[in-house]
C-alpha cells in the first residue's frame, strides 16, 4: 500500500533548461513554478500580493505582479556558509502602518565564531524593488560560537503581538539545558526586542529572562496554529525528528533525550525513559529533516484547513499534518522529489514553496493549486 501511494503522490519534473518553467500534475495538487532563487532561505507576501524571498548569501528579492524580481537594499551583512547565512523574514502585525519587517541571520563574532541575529527596519517599497532603514538589531543568540550549524532562527508574531523566534543549539549539545544560554531555546519577545515580563523565566534576569521553552535542537520551523497554540517542528539527531506543543517554561529534553541517536552511534535515551520531559507530539525515524511549518486555512484546499504543512529536506516531501486539539499524526506525504526550504500560505490560499536546493544549488518558488479538471 506504501509504495502504491508513494507512486500516486511522486511528482516527475521535467525540465529542458533552467529559464523554462516546471509543471506537474497530482492528483491533489497542480506545482507550477514561478521562479528561480540563489538558495533561498524563506517567503513572505506584502499586502499587496507581491512576495519577498530572502536569498542566503544576504540579499532580499521582491517578486512583482507581472513576474518582474527586483532587490531590496539595506540588508544586514550576513556570515554566510554552511547553515548560515540570511535566514527568516517576517513582516509587523500592523506592517500597513508601521512598515516594519524583520530578518534573522548568522553574523559573524570574534576569533571565527558566529550567530544568530535579528534585526527590524523600515521597508520602503517602490515600483519595483525598495530598501530597508533605520535597521537595528532586537535579539542575538548568547554566546557566539565556532561552526556553521544549527541556528534555527525561524521568527512569528502571535496572536497577542509577541515576537517568537526558535533558536537551535548550534551543534553544542549541551547549551540547550544551560539557563545562561538562548541556544537550544524558543524565545518570546516584546516587538521591539524587550521581554515580556511575564516569561517563564523573567525573575532570574539576563538572556535567561528570553527563554520560554528549552531543550530543542535545532527548531526550523514555528507556527501558531488556529486555536493560538505554538507549534514547532525540530531536527532531530541521527532519527528523531520532532513536531512539538510549545508550552510555557517546558523542556523537550535535548540532548538528555532524543527519539534518534548520535550520528557517531552512540544511543541517547528515548523521551518514554524520562518522564519529567515533554514529549514530541510526533516523531520521525527515518527522519524527514523537517526545514519548515505552515498551518493552512484558505479556501483552495478546504478539506486541508486546520492541517500543518512541513517541507523536507532530505525526505524531498511536502508533509500533511492532521491534529485533535493536542495530538497529532502525519496524515500524507508528498514526494517532491526538490528539497523544501520553506512553505507559506498566499494570499488566495495556494500553497507556496521554496525548493532549498543542495549545497548552495539555485531553488525554484513553487505554486501548488486545486488539481486542473
């Protein structure tokens, strides 16, 4: 039956140069692309329809109405390589009136060590293209470290207007159990970089003040579904991918606990053997290497609204996520057969993706509508 579904959702593209577009048709969905990008890294639509695309080695592209891409100036200078580099951009709740956008990246420290970073600006938009103002940087992970890896950084605003950003333990282990550190830890700010005072940990002070969840590996993506409850999605070791409930002052046990194992074979006890530990609401093992998370409510897929999407990157999947109140299961899996960076809903309800390609490869921007009769 596997196999026979895996056939039914495979998705064979064909492609006789790079400037032709790819077109697919599923029995579920129509793929359609609608552009190439220099590893892109994330998406997010304006309000007036037109789309931003944040490219890895540092640049933002704007997607016009008519198909045209022009730049938006003024981006921070990223440390890029490896994992890092430009990540996330996410637009003000009240953007229509304040213009405010912010960004996450790698920035680079001292004696070759790096981290996360996010900064908010203006956005001034023209015709064609526009440029970010008045940039400052709100939030850094604590300490910069050596390697290029796990940073996490994905960032959403909540129903109430606080600023969320996932932020991994940057292949460190132990940082995501240490209180003096924000890696390994989900983090919930005011919108302009200050703490709420009602954080879990606020009494105690410092980068420990940020912390509202701690334990995670590398959380690359974070969503509130549509009864406000904040989902992530985190890679896991070698196995043991996760898609967690992210409850206040909870510790999802890395690497104390893990549902995979060391990539050098070593085992890590599994959540069931520590109970004081919050325990994923689904794991994968194989591992998908999840990259992303989207709940959907639009009207193109009605019989998905409520469902999470979470793009893969070595499974080469879109994954349909089905939920009763706090549990969840996977639902479907689609082979792509592309790596899948990011996943947004668009204005119309389509599904929108960015293929993240391998190794620094370009990626398409992927349009997924209701099957053509």
């Amino acid at each position: 039956m596997y196999k026979k579904l895996k056939s039914l959702a495979c998705l064979i593209f064909t492609m006789a140069a790079t400037s032709q577009p790819l077109y697919a048709q599923h029995a579920e969905f129509t793929v359609t692309s609608v552009g190439q990008f220099d590893v892109p890294w994330a998406l997010e639509f304006l309000p007036d329809k037109r789309l931003l695309i944040s490219e890895g080695a540092g640049t933002i592209k704007l997607l016009n109405a008519d198909g045209s891409i022009g730049d938006i100036s003024g981006v921070p200078k990223v440390d890029f390589g490896g994992q890092g580099g430009l990540g996330d951009i996410v637009l003000h709740p009240n953007f229509e009136n304040n213009n405010l956008i912010y960004l996450s990246y790698a920035e680079s420290g001292e004696e070759d060590t790096r981290g996360a970073a996010v900064a908010r600006a203006q956005l001034n938009l023209a015709e064609s293209g526009g440029e970010l103002t008045d940039l400052e940087v709100i939030w850094r992970q604590v300490p910069k470290v050596t390697g290029q890896g796990h940073f996490g950084h994905r960032i959403v605003f909540g129903p109430n207007g606080y600023l969320w950003i996932s932020s991994g333990e940057r292949q460190k282990f132990d940082p995501a159990q240490d209180m003096d550190m924000n890696l390994g830890k989900v983090i919930r700010l005011n919108d302009n970089g200050t703490i709420p005072d009602d954080n879990p940990f606020f009494e105690r002070g410092g980068v420990t003040a940020e912390i509202w969840s701690l334990g995670h590996r590398n959380p690359l993506g974070l969503a509130f579904d549509q009864s406000g409850q904040l989902w992530d999605v985190e890679m896991g070791p070698k196995g043991g991918d996760e898609l967690n409930l992210v409850l206040q002052g909870a510790n999802y046990g890395y690497p104390i606990v893990s549902n995979g194992d060391h990539y050098d074979g070593r085992d890590i006890p599994d959540h069931h053997t520590r109970p004081e530990f919050s325990t994923p609401a689904v794991f994968w093992n194989p591992v998908i290497s999840p990259s992303s998370l989207m709940f959907y409510s639009g009207s193109e897929f009605p019989a998905w609204q409520d469902d999470a999407f979470i793009g893969g990157l070595s499974s080469e999947s879109l994954v349909r996520i089905e939920f009763d109140g706090e549990t969840a299961r996977e639902a479907q899996r689609f082979n792509l057969e592309r790596r899948i960076r990011a996943v947004e809903q668009g204005p119309d309800g389509a599904i929108w993706l960015l293929e993240g390609g391998n190794r620094g490869a370009k990626g398409f921007l992927l349009k997924l509508t209701a099957p053509t009769p």
